[in-house]
C-alpha cells in the first residue's frame, strides 16, 4: 500500500484539479475509469481520459492513505493492547509481592 500512496503521490496531481466538479461527476468518472481497460480508454476524448485519470488518481490516493493509517491505527491499537495486558500482569504480580512482604513483617511483629 505504501508503495502504491507514494507512487501517486509523485505524480503531484493537486486535488485542487477537481475544484468545481460537482461530487456525482467525480464519482461516476472514478467508476469508469475503474471499468474500462487500457483500449477502451483509447476510445474517448483526450480530455475525458486526463479528466478519467486525474479523478482516479486523487480518489485512490485518498482511499490508499485511508487504509494505510487505518492499517497503522489496528496495529499500533494491537500493540497497546497487549503492552498494557503485560503491564498489568507486572502490575498484579509487584502487588502481590509487596502483600506478602508486608505480610511476613507483620508475621515477625506478632
């Protein structure tokens, strides 16, 4: 996926270009140009094609960085996870220890 965000990242295509472009239009454009293969691009107008790849290009891009920072977001939530269920646990057990310590002083007081 990184791979794939920075690929069209250099493209440095600005979402700008869509500025103007009512929300329907972008939309059908991104599903046509997911539809249609390479020759079938060939068929349309010079503009419709850039105005097909621009659309497309600045759609995944924001869809990849979506799913890349939710990819992050599951592993990082994951990781904290189990980090805190191992802190806990040493938590718990230096509890425990101190109890008995006290525990034992108290034994020797008596």
């Amino acid at each position: 996926m990184l791979d794939k965000l920075e690929f069209l990242q250099n493209l440095e295509l600005s979402p700008d270009v869509l500025s103007g472009v009512i929300p329907h239009r972008i939309s059908r454009l991104r599903r046509q140009g997911e539809r249609y293969f390479a020759d079938g691009l060939r068929d349309i107008s010079r503009d419709r094609h850039l105005a097909i790849l621009a659309v497309c290009t600045i759609e995944w891009k924001a869809a990849i960085a979506d799913a890349v920072v939710e990819t992050h977001d599951r592993i990082v939530g994951k990781t904290w996870r189990e980090a805190k269920k191992l802190c806990d646990a040493k938590v718990d057990d230096t509890k425990m220890s101190v109890h008995q310590v006290l525990r034992s002083f108290t034994d020797l007081a008596f």
